[in-house]
C-alpha cells in the first residue's frame, strides 16, 4: 500500500470521527469521535514520517497523541461534571447549537 | 527533525510567558502548603505576573523583528505588543475574578493559575511560527479555557458550555492539526519559514493536498477567532462561563488567534493566486460582520448580546486581516523578501503599516472595552441567579443610572465604545481599521462595515436607554463591591476614554509593527 492508500484510510478515519460528532447523542460516543479525528490525523503524521524520511512527522505524532490524552482528560472530567448536573450524558448538539 | 539544544539565552526573547508560567506555578503550589480561606493574595500575585510579563513584553516590542528559539517563534512588535495585551486583558480579568469569585463563594485556588496558563498559552500562540509549536500553544490555552467556562460548578448551564466548548474546541484543533499534517506532507517541513519556502514547489506537485491543508488550518482557526459560519458554539459558551472568564475568551484568546492566524497566512499564501486568499477573508470579514450584529439585534439578554457583539467584532478585525491581503499590499510585500526587519517605506507598504497599526489598535480598544462591559455585568450577578433563567436580562439593568450613577455611566461609556462612539477608543479603532481598509483598496468592504456597526449601536444603545429612562423594579439588584472589581472597571474606563482622546503616543508605537515577520 502506497502513502495515498494511507491518505485515504486516514481522511475515512477523519470523516467517521466528524460524522460520530455530529450523530452521537452520548457525550462519551461524542467523546471517542474526537479521539477517532485525532488519530486519523496521527496516521497521517506517520506515514508522511516514512514518505518524507526523518523523524518530524513522527514527533508530531507524540506531541499530538500526549496533548490529545490532556485535552480528554479535561474533558473527561466535564462529563463527570455534566452527569452530577443532569444526571444523565445524553445531549443534542445539532439541536441545542442550531440559532 | 535534528532535536534541537537550546540554551538559556534562546529563552530570553520568550520572558513575558516564563514570568506567567511561573506564578502560575507558585500559586499551584501555595494552593499546596497555604491553607488560608481568603485567595485574594492569589489574585494579587496573579494580577502583578501579568504587569511584570506586559512590562517584559512592552519592552520586547521595540527590538527588531527577528526568528527566536531556533525558528520556532518568532519576535517581531506585532506579537509582543499582542503578548502586551494579552497580559493587559488577563490583569483586568483577575481583577474582576477576584470579587466575583468572593462573591460568589467560589474562591478556589486552581482559578488563578488556569488564567495564567491560558495568558501563556496566549502569549506563545501569538509567537508561534511553527506547526508543532502553534498546535501546542493552542491546546494550553484551549485546555485551560475549558476547566475555567466549567468552574462554577453549580446549575446546569457551567457543565453543558464547558462541555460545548470542549468539543466545539477539539473539533477545532483536530481540523487545524490535520491541516496541519496535510502541509506538512507536501512540503515535508514544520517550520513556517521552510514551509513557505516549499509551497510553490509543492503547489506544482500536489496542489490539492496543498489546498485541503490550507482550508483546514483556516477552518480550525476560524472556529477559534469565532468567524461566521463557525460561531455557533459562542453564544452559549459566553453566557455559561462565568462573566471574568467570558471577558477573557473575547479579549485576549480571540487576539492570540487573530495574531496566529495572520502570522501562519502570511507565511502560508506564498505561491498561491493572491485573489484566493483575499476573496476568503474577504467573505468571511463580510459574513461576521453582518451576521454578528443582525444575530445580535433581538437578543434581550444583555451576556448574550455582547457574545453576538464579540462576532461582530471579530468581523471588523477580519476586515483588516482581508486588507493585509489584498493583491495591492501583497504584491508590495512580495517585493520587500522574507524578512522586513526594517520599518517599510513607500506608499503600498504605508498601507500595510496603517493595516497592522489598525488591527492592533482595535484589538487593544476591544480588550478593554469588552473587560469593562463583562465586568460591569459581573458586578450585576447574584448566586442565586444560577438556577434561575434571567440573569442578564435588560430589566436588571432598569433604572441603574438612578441607584448607582457610576456604574451606569461607566455601561454607557463601553457601550458607546462598542458601538463606535467618539470619544471613545472603540470610535478611533474602528476609524484607524476601515481607513486603512479603504487605503488598501476595500471600499466596498469597509462600507457594509460602516453599516452594520450603525446597527451595532442600536442594540448597545438600548442598554443605554433601559439604565438611564426606565424605572428600576423593585427587586433590581444592587451591584455588589469588592475593590479589585471596581480597580478593574475604573482603569478600563479611564483607558476607554484616555486612549480614545490620546490615542498619541501608542499609535506612534503601534505604527513600527510595520517590522513584522512574514510574507
């Protein structure tokens, strides 16, 4: 498999994660859809890596992939937070951002 | 990528953000070993970090533009009287923190520190001149914002515009940094400099990896400065977060994106028709103006109308971005070489200074506007509003002039600077931005900008209009008084009107940001 056999696996990857976001009702599903979109793009990053030689791509990876797990784990703390307010996760973001 | 060794002297350019790194530090670790229940100390130690990293910053501006930390940041006055303002912004928004946290009985000690991490995060963005490095920034500041919209904890509303904005945010970023990955591929380089060098090669090669990067690394900056179509989440996370907080998002992390995004787009159009880039900030300037101000119009919900006015705003700062591109200036700048280390000469690059002495002028007029009119709302709340529905509404600012004259007149003033009013520093901003627009050959542009700030005043006015010509109800609150909120609304007020009057001395600062790093 070629770079763009990556390309494409990693832009169906992106596409599923933008289409989870829109879609899921569940906070965490929303949750895992970002995660999706953030690592189609790690894949990118790495096979760019090989494509290009060097390591840049794959730096770029790791600071990703760690900054990803910060960013998740504020956000993992406000469903905790939303489900003490609301006592449930579930939430329409098509309907409730729609004005 | 060779890992680079940096020395100590590589970090001086970058002061301003270790100074906010480290009280942000100290007060975590007060939080550790103090055990006092009183956390206005904090707010104070805060509040003198950012005076002392604006100072570093201010004195910053006057070196000559230059790459920092290996090309990974750049120094240039255009960042380092952003970093100023950042700093400016932050010290306003503590203090207004400060009563409002006591206030409410939510006095918690990670609040201080998240603030400054976001200045930070601000800060760098703002000097980011490389993909990894501007990716990184952006999720410090990102990352810091989410837990502080989410903070006061109480009622459903904190939790659900924390939650919106971390997803709307991380949907952001994801754009960017694939956008980032796409241009990465094609030109095999992070480094904005390289990257630039690059792209017309990579443009005859894979125009549409190049162009679907470009349109991305736009899309997720877009959702960050809050341009139509991409502001959906602003109106509810504005009014969720708590009212210093939302002060902060619209001053201070909408610069740093504005000055990010200008930054990489200038190093990013090389090798592309100019009439592309022009005809996207263009429509994008032209969608947020309008859009923001008419969405605004119905709004009786005073939180939330300045939310709306803060995209409106953002459209008038994207009509500057638009002249910066226009195919008059770029031509110019194409002429004078990557780096313009030296204050530009000659009639076209005139323009470009008025442009970028424009859009910093407005951005700091904002800045304090905006703090005083959140903070003057802050002053407005009650805890036991939190689970009810109408906060911000108009009528609690009914007959406010007759109760308390002082904080109705000081409402006024930024509401009239908000609308565009002479003798404010709103009316000189927006005067100094269209003008240059219309220099840099934007009239129709900066025409339907006119336009749509005459029905910007109509919303700021009724707010006018309710404090000074309605009688107060009987149960209109009273703005509570904690001396750092009204240190906070006095200096936003004296700068409101003193930079509106003297503009002097800053504008002739403001004008050597000529010396900027890009093209």
């Amino acid at each position: 498999m070629g770079l763009i056999g990556y390309l494409l696996l990693a832009a169906g990857l992106f596409s599923l994660g933008v289409f989870g976001l829109v879609t899921r009702k569940n906070a965490v599903g929303v949750m895992v859809a970002v995660e999706l979109m953030a690592n189609a793009v790690n894949l990118n990053l790495v096979a760019f890596s090989r494509f290009h030689g060097g390591n840049t791509g794959q730096v770029f990876a790791l600071f990703s992939i760690a900054i990803t797990v910060a960013e998740v784990v504020v956000g993992l703390a406000l469903v905790i937070l939303l489900f003490r307010a609301r006592g449930d996760v579930t939430l329409d973001l098509a309907s409730e951002l729609k004005e | 990528m060779i890992i680079p060794h940096f020395t100590l002297n590589d970090f001086l350019p970058v002061m301003p953000v270790g100074v906010l790194m480290a009280a942000a530090i100290v007060l975590m670790l007060s939080e550790v070993f103090l055990t006092s229940t009183t956390r206005t100390y904090q707010a104070i130690i805060a509040a003198l970090a950012s005076i002392v990293a604006g100072g570093i910053a201010v004195n910053n501006a006057f070196e000559p533009a230059r790459l920092v930390l290996q090309g990974y940041a750049v120094l240039d006055p255009f960042s380092s009287w952003t970093t100023a303002m950042v700093c400016l912004g932050t010290f306003l928004a503590v203090l207004l923190s400060a009563g409002f946290l006591k206030h409410r009985n939510a006095e918690r000690g990670e609040f201080y520190a998240l603030m400054l991490f976001a200045a930070a995060g601000m800060s760098l963005l703002s000097l980011s001149a490389e993909f990894i490095t501007l990716f990184i920034n952006l999720e410090v500041l990102s990352v810091a914002t989410y837990a502080l919209t989410a903070f006061l904890r109480r009622g459903p509303r904190p939790s659900e515009a924390g939650f919106k904005y971390f997803i709307l945010g991380a949907f952001a970023a994801a754009l960017l940094l694939y956008g980032a990955a796409l241009i990465y591929g094609a030109t095999g380089a992070t480094k904005l400099v390289e990257v630039s060098a690059a792209l017309p090669a990579a443009f005859a090669k894979s125009p549409a990896l190049v162009y679907a990067g470009l349109g991305l690394v736009l899309a997720g900056f877009a959702f960050k400065v809050a341009a139509v179509p991409f502001h959906m989440w602003t109106p509810d996370v504005y009014e969720g977060a708590p009212t210093p907080v939302t002060a902060l998002m619209s001053a201070g992390v909408k610069a740093a994106a504005f000055v990010a995004m200008v930054r990489t787009f200038l190093f990013l159009v090389k090798g592309i028709d100019p009439v592309i880039p022009f005809t996207v900030f263009s429509l994008l300037a032209l969608l947020t103006m309008v859009g923001g101000n008419l969405l605004a119009l119905p709004q009786r919900n005073v939180k939330r109308m300045l939310a709306y006015s803060s995209i409106a705003h953002a459209g008038y700062m994207l009509l500057g971005v638009a002249a910066l591109f226009a195919p008059k200036l770029v031509e110019a700048g194409a002429k004078v070489g990557v780096l313009t280390a030296t204050p530009l000469t000659g009639t076209a690059q005139d323009v470009s200074v008025a442009v970028y002495k424009g859009l910093l002028f407005y951005i700091l007029g904002y800045t304090v506007t905006s703090l005083g009119a959140f903070g003057t709302i802050s002053a407005l709340e009650r805890r036991e509003d939190e689970t009810r529905g109408n906060t911000w509404d108009l009528e609690r600012f009914a007959g406010l002039a007759q109760r308390k004259p002082g904080w109705a007149a000081a409402m006024a003033l930024f509401m009239l600077s908000l609308g565009g009013v002479p003798p404010t520093v709103g009316f000189l901003g927006k005067l100094f931005l269209f003008s240059a627009a219309v220099d840099a050959g934007l009239l129709g542009l900066a025409i339907v900008g006119v336009l749509s700030s005459v029905i910007g005043v109509y919303f700021y006015l009724r707010v006018v209009v309710y404090m000074f010509m309605r009688p107060a109800p009987i149960d209109a609150p009273a703005p509570f008084r904690h001396w750092t909120t009204e240190l906070a609304l006095v200096t936003s007020a004296v700068l409101v009107v003193g930079l509106g009057i003297l503009p002097g001395t800053i504008t002739e600062w403001f004008s050597r940001v000529g010396m900027v790093f890009g093209h």
